[in-house]
C-alpha cells in the first residue's frame, strides 16, 4: 500500500525537509548522486534512518551510484509541498517575526509568507521584505481574503492564547507557535510548538553529558 503523507511520522517529515535543503546544496556544486551514508553525515544521524525514510516514500536507489539527488529532491517536494502552494502569515512583527519574513522570503515556490499582522501603529501598514503588515483588527478579513491556510505565533506569550483562537475562528488550518506559551487549537487544525527554552536545555544537558560537566 502507498504511503501517504497523512501516515508518514512527524519525524520523518522534519527529516525530509532537511534531506531536501541538503540536497539542493549538493545538487548547486554539482552533485548528481549520492548515498545513504553521505546523507547521514551531514544529518548526524545513522545510515539506517536515512534508508528507512527515503523507504517511506518509496525511494530506492542503487548499489553502485546510491540515490540520484535530483530525483530524490524532486519526490519530496512532491510529498511536501501542495500542488497549489501555500500562503503564510506572521502574527506578531517584532524582531523574531520581522526575522522569520526577511529569512524566508523566497525560499520556497509552494510555501510563501504573504502577510504580517501587529497592534503596533508604528509597524502597521509597513512593508517588510516585500510583506504587508495590517492591523491584528483586519486578520479575519485578510486571512479570508488571501486564502491563507498557515500562520506563525511570534506575539508576546500571554497574547498566545487568544490569537490562536482568532486564527481557527478565521479558518487557519495549521499554526506554528514560537512562543513559549502552550495553545489549544481542535484536532483539525495542526500544531507545532517550538519553545526555544526547552530546546536550549536540551542542548545543555548533552554538553553537560558528553563534556563531563558537573
């Protein structure tokens, strides 16, 4: 049976988009073919993980030249990105918000940041590389508007909650939380939360593990 990305793991999802980032690099000095162990290099990770995920999706390749890199970049683009492409606002367009914009401005064909939102009169209606900022009054309104399915949270923690809410009511199908800040969103809207504390001290215990450190 065909594996769809419904059922491929969330880890395995995370994975794919940084085998694709790699690969292009690879591919943009020339790379035509590459193997599992060289893709598991430069992921940090085993061989073994890497065959299973590019199995997941029904990639193969060969003994004598491994995966053919622009094959394999092309398959997963197909596996992640929609037909159609995607548009993406930013909630919040402080410093982390004005960043994610700047950052990802064209950096994806079928994944683009077409909004900003903010309560500040000093950032609304300005134009951040090339990204509109309106009013968070006007989200509902542009949302619909523009037909925008994902939205990223980089307000203050406490205004988390009810912006999250806005953004269901207002259709969003899928929300990224930068903030540390837990929301609550229905089983139909997908959630990922990065709390940058967590993954610090993650980072501090393995420096802690692996340099001896009391």
């Amino acid at each position: 049976m065909a594996i769809t990305l419904k059922s491929l793991p969330d880890k395995t999802v995370e994975r794919l988009s940084q085998y694709r980032r790699n690969l292009l690099v690879c591919l943009s000095k020339g790379k035509q073919h590459i193997f599992s162990h060289e893709i598991a290099n430069i992921q940090n990770i085993t061989p073994v993980q890497v065959r299973r995920d590019l199995m997941l999706i029904g990639y193969t390749g060969t003994l004598r030249k491994g995966y053919d890199v622009k094959e394999l970049i092309d398959l997963i683009g197909r596996i992640l990105d929609s037909r159609t492409g995607m548009k993406v606002c930013v909630v919040g367009v402080g410093n982390l918000g004005r960043s994610l914009i700047s950052y990802f401005n064209g950096r994806r064909s079928k994944l683009s940041i077409v909004a900003g939102f903010d309560t500040n009169p000093e950032k609304v209606d300005k134009v951040y590389a090339g990204v509109h900022c309106y009013h968070s009054d006007r989200l509902n309104e542009i949302i619909k508007r523009d037909e925008i399915t994902i939205a990223i949270i980089t307000v203050p923690a406490e205004q988390s909650p009810g912006v999250a809410e806005k953004l269901v009511i207002a259709g969003i199908k899928g929300i990224l939380n930068y903030t540390p800040k837990s929301v609550n969103v229905p089983p139909q809207v997908y959630l990922e939360e990065y709390d940058m504390v967590t993954s610090l001290e993650k980072v501090s215990y393995f420096v802690k593990k692996n340099a001896g450190i009391e």
